[in-house]
C-alpha cells in the first residue's frame, strides 16, 4: 500500500499529529502548499485545523476531488473543540460538497489551543465572535488553554489506515 500525508497546520497540532502519523506509516509528508504532492499513491492521509467554523483545507479538498476521486482518503482535523461532540463533525461535513464527503473518512482530534499564542488577528475575530455569539465556550476557550494533542488520539485513524480496503 502506498501513501502520503498532505497537511497544512497553523499552531502545531496538526504538523505533530501528521509527524506522528509519518512514523507509523512511513508516509511521506507534505505541506498543502507543495508541487511536488505524489498523486497516485493508493492511500491519502489529509490533515487541517478547524478555523471559523470548517477545516482550512475545504476549498483545496474541493479543488483537487478529481485527484482524490478512487482513493482511500482520510481526513483528520484539530481544534480546542471536543471531538467527541457532534458539533464538531457536523462543522467538517457541512464544509464538504456531498460527493466529497461519501469518498472521505473524517476524525476529529483534539488540538491545542491557548488564546495567548494566537495571532492577533485571530484573538480579534474569537474576541468577536465571543460577543455577537453571545458564546460562553467561546469565552471560557479565552480564558482556559486547552492541549488534547496525544499520539493515543491517533488509535482509531491509524487502525482505519492500515485496514484492508
């Protein structure tokens, strides 16, 4: 079985989990950016953040569906969202167009999340989104850092990898 890992982090939780991946795997890793992405591998391990509501990499799963079309894929994401709720898969499922979805097998993971260490514009928009809201998780998220990001989360997504089809 071939495959490859195509990720794009943005505070580190997705790049750990895609490393760990690597090392279990023995999948070669890519950020989304690169031209160099091997799309004939049989299997294809796809990793991003939930941010503002969906995974940063919807409009480029969308973009290459063609290249994903007949392969196993599997997306994971990360947020400080409990990935154990259904609100959280709903937000993934709700990203994706409904022929993409039936070709993907999707796992939430808990990610890292201090709002000390964000971007300042990414503290301004939760600061925002916290108030039109009127969300209390959104403000506990603020006040509470959270760091779910363990190599066990990765148990069920890497028994589904290494399953026969």
């Amino acid at each position: 079985m071939s495959g490859v890992i195509i990720y794009q982090s943005t505070y580190g939780s997705t790049k750990q989990y895609a490393e760990w991946i690597h090392e279990e795997t023995g999948f070669p890793l890519f950020e989304s950016r690169a031209r160099s992405i091997p799309w004939d591998a049989d299997t294809i391990v796809i990793g991003c953040p939930l941010m503002a509501f969906k995974p940063v990499l919807a409009g480029w799963i969308e973009k290459h569906r063609d290249r994903l079309a007949g392969r196993r894929v599997f997306l994971f994401t990360t947020s400080g969202a409990d990935p154990a709720k259904q609100s959280v898969r709903d937000l993934i499922e709700k990203a994706l167009s409904d022929d993409v979805k039936r070709g993907i097998r999707i796992f939430p993971l808990a990610g890292r999340f201090d709002f000390q260490k964000l971007s300042r514009g990414h503290r301004v928009m939760l600061r925002i989104a916290a108030v039109i809201f009127r969300s209390e998780a959104i403000k506990h998220q603020i006040k509470n850092p959270v760091d779910g990001v363990a190599r066990g989360n990765l148990r069920d997504l890497l028994a589904a990898i290494t399953a026969q089809k």
